[in-house]
C-alpha cells in the first residue's frame, strides 16, 4: 500500500499541471486592454486565496507533528531540537502572513516578498534538517527517511510556477504598480 504508482504521478500531474499551463497560458497572453486588468480576479484571485490559506497550512503541519515531538521529547537534546523546529516553522508562517499583507495592500513589494518566501521552502527544510540531525546527532538519513522530500520539492515547485506566474503577468504588473519591461520613469 505504500507504493505510489505512476497511475498517482499521472493523476497528480493532470491535477496540478493542467491549471498551471492554463494560468502560464493567460498570463503571456496578450490582452485586448491591459490597463483594465487590474485588481484581484483571473488566476490572481486563486493566487490571492493560496496565499491566504498557506499560513494555516504551514500551521497545521506544526499542530500534525505534535505527536513526533512526544516522541523526541524524552530523548536527549530532544526539546531543543523540538524547539528548533517550532521555531522554524513560527518564523516561515510569519513570512507568509506579511507576504498576505503584502498582497492585500497592493503593495509594490509583494513581487519580491513572494519571491522571497519562495526561496524560503527549501532553506527553512534544509535548515530543520540539519538542525535535528546536529542536535540529536543521528545521521542525514534518519532524519530524512520515508518520503521527507516529497512535500518540500512538490511545494517548491508549485510555488515555482507562481512565482513565475506573478512576474509574467500583466493583471500582477498593474495591480501592484510595477513598470513594465523597458518603461523608464522620469526623473
């Protein structure tokens, strides 16, 4: 049962990449009116509603994990390395949350912030990673057994495809005030 075919992968990539190559798809099309996108709506809204929802999620993994704290908690250096990763993953929620605000507020910033918070999957992975391994002082590949990388490298690269989505896209371009390619302002 622990198996995951490539009926899964299939299933997985129909799931993800039929909405991804429609989202790219519109995003490098060219509108009959640019200026009249603008706003929270297209793909941006489901970006927009992502965004808004990955906090929680990024809290729910920390609340799922309480029952592998326990377990650690009597081992030696155990509650530092739980510590260590609550840590972690209070500060990556925090950067989501100003990465929302950002986005709510229209703010010029959101571009590099989300860009930012991209960049922030892997290290913050890495991170506990090398942070439960050093403290506890079991090898990389305890710490990493089962599927460990499947979530961070999918997560990565869905993000990935968003990110390039958010500075593709003309609707982004306009609702948080960047120039476009080659528009110089005056001085």
């Amino acid at each position: 049962m622990g198996a995951f075919s490539i009926w899964h992968w299939a299933i997985v990539l129909l799931i993800i990449g039929v909405p991804v190559f429609f989202a790219v798809r519109s995003a490098t099309k060219p509108s009959q009116n640019p200026d009249s996108l603008v706003g929270f709506g297209g793909w941006l809204m489901l970006l927009a509603i992502g965004q808004a929802l990955s906090p929680f999620r990024t809290l729910g993994e920390l609340f799922s994990s309480s029952e592998g704290y326990q377990q650690l908690m009597p081992l030696a250096n155990g509650p530092l390395a739980v510590c260590g990763e609550i840590v972690l993953l209070l500060a990556f929620a925090v950067l989501q949350v100003v990465v929302l605000f950002a986005m709510l507020r229209r703010s010029p910033s959101f571009k590099r912030l989300f860009l930012y918070q991209w960049i922030a999957i892997p290290v913050v992975f890495i991170l506990d990673a090398v942070w439960t391994s050093t403290v506890l002082g079991v090898p990389m590949s305890q710490v990493l057994a089962r599927d460990a990388l499947v979530a961070p490298i999918a997560s990565f690269v869905v993000t990935g495809i968003w990110v390039a989505y958010v500075y593709k896209s003309v609707r982004v371009r306009n609702t948080f005030g960047g120039l476009a390619v080659g528009q110089v302002t005056a001085a």
